[in-house]
C-alpha cells in the first residue's frame, strides 16, 4: 500500500510517498521557500503563493518517480503543533492539495501536524516500528520549537520542556543572518562551525527543565563586537545549544529512565551538536537529515498508519 505525505512548513514545501510493505519511503522531494537577503523569514502571505506555486510542480515531479494512482491515503500537516490555537495559514495551502487529491480518488485523508509528522519520521529512521510501540524521548529542535517530547503508539502524549522565549532555531538563523549567510542559515552556521578548532565554553539557560536562549544571541553579538572570528561564534552558537539540549534531555531522564531519546528537526542536523551532545550522553540517536529536517515523510508514515496499514499487530 502506498500512502502519500504532504507538508507546507515556514521554510519548505515537502511531498513524499510511503510503502508500507517494503516499509520505505518509495520518494521525497522538497523546494525551500524563497527568502530574501539579510531577512529572517517570510510573511504567510508570501509562504502561501509559494507553496500554491510550488505544489502542482512538485507532484507532476512526484509522479515521474511513482504511480499516485496507486496512492490508497494521503496525510497532510494542519497546523505547527498538536495544541489547541496552534496555527499557521501556510498549512492550509497543503490542506487544500490534500482535501483535493482525497476527493479525486475517493481515498482516506488523515490531518496531523507538523511536529507530529518530523517525530514520525525521526522515529522511523531511528528504529522503524520498534519505536512507535513504546515510550520515546523526541526532541524536536527547530525555527519553530524547541520541544522535548513523549511520545507513545505515533502519538504526542505530553511537552515534557520547551523555550520559554527565542526558540533554537531562530537563534541560530539570528546569528547566521549576522554573520552574512541566507535565511534559514542552520546548514552554513554548521559548515562553518567546522572549520574551528578551537573549543568554545558552552553557556546554558535551563530551569526545571525548560529552557531560555534569548541570551545566546546577545552572547554571540558580543563576540562578534569583540573582533572574534566567525567560525568561532559559529561554533559557539551550536555548542550552547547542544549544552542546552544536554541537559533539558537530562531533566526529563529523571521520570523516564529507559526512554530512547531521538533528536529531530532542522537544528538536530548539524554533525556540530551531534559529536558535542553524543560525546557527553551515551545513547541519544540522531537520524539523517532527510529525516530530520522538515519533510513530508512523517505524515506518509501517519497516514499508513491510521488507516491500520503499518502497525504492529
């Protein structure tokens, strides 16, 4: 059975379809919404006209790598987070592709979320089914949050922390901007992170689990001011981040001590806080970024299961 996933985040426009006999994503594709230099985002207005620009092309280029004939559910993200008030117009452009492909076929459609859907797909690159069926730590570190997550059965039973003000990844981008990269600037922070070999003392906020880190980015702007190579604030922004990470996943290790922990999101990409949290916590998985960045993989998998598709029995 094949399902289709479709995801229209802040940052990308994302299809994929699912095969849940081969258990395997059969394609994906992606296209980042255009941002102009030196801004920090886009409006919902000009997220909206990309992404109603963007689909159509994008699943002409989707049938070329699979039959969307065979396709037999469709999952779509609805909104950012499973809370109530949670909501973002760029969602409901995906919505309506999905509402239209559903009627055409006369398939299921399955609504979900966008953090839903990077833990399902951080939780399928991890362990497959294994992972679904028990309680699991996903931390989902993004431009949007900074979550850490129980999760259970592909479902978000609670927020165990989060950021009490800036989140990860608008940090990073912050200071990405600064230092003269586009936005989203997660992928050349962490490039250039790399080039230092230096080891900078990471600095953490983090009270009864939950984080603050509009700190960091004063910190950064004052390495900056004090003539400090960019490379080195590169790394630096990472490595509070990871020391951050580090220890709201510590926090919450105290209630739930057997819980494998999963970094997801686009931040959880950078091989910088992966070799800095890893070589401090044994255990802590990280997933390839087509699976850690934002992807429609995850509402695939959602969409086979809840139709009864892909579970364990």
């Amino acid at each position: 059975m094949l399902t289709l996933g479709i995801d229209t985040s802040n940052y990308a426009t994302s299809l994929a379809v699912f095969d849940t006999k081969a258990e395997e994503v059969v394609c994906a594709c992606k296209r980042f919404l255009p941002v102009k230099e030196g801004a920090l985002g886009l409006r919902q207005s000009d997220a909206v006209f990309h992404h109603t620009a963007a689909l159509p092309e994008m699943l002409d280029e989707l049938s070329r790598k699979s039959d969307l004939t065979q396709i037999k559910a469709v999952g779509v993200s609805k909104a950012p987070r499973p809370v109530d008030g949670s909501y973002m117009p760029c969602f409901l452009t995906g919505v309506a592709a999905a509402k239209a492909f559903s009627l055409a076929g006369g398939i299921p459609l399955i609504e979900t979320t966008h953090q839903q859907g990077h833990m399902a797909a951080a939780l399928f690159a991890a362990g497959g089914k294994s992972f679904f069926e028990q309680k699991t730590l996903v931390f989902h570190v993004s431009g949007g949050t900074t979550d850490l997550l129980l999760c259970e059965n592909g479902n978000v039973l609670e927020t165990l922390a989060t950021s009490t003000d800036l989140y990860a990844g608008q940090a990073v981008d912050r200071v990405g901007v600064k230092l003269g990269f586009k936005f989203p600037a997660g992928e050349y922070v962490s490039a250039l992170a790399e080039e230092c070999t230096d080891e900078p003392k990471a600095k953490a906020s983090v009270k009864n689990g939950c984080c603050s880190l509009s700190g960091l980015e004063n910190q950064c702007d004052a390495l900056m001011k004090s003539g400090s190579e960019p490379k080195y604030v590169a790394k630096f922004c990472l490595y509070c981040i990871a020391e951050t990470a580090l220890r709201m996943i510590k926090t919450a290790l105290v209630n739930y001590p057997k819980a494998p922990v999963i970094c997801a999101g686009g931040v959880m990409s950078s091989s910088v806080i992966k070799k800095y949290m890893q070589k401090r916590m044994n255990g802590i998985l990280f997933v390839p970024p087509q699976y850690a960045s934002d992807n429609a993989i995850g509402t695939a998998i959602l969409a086979a299961r809840e139709v009864g598709a892909w579970q364990t029995l």
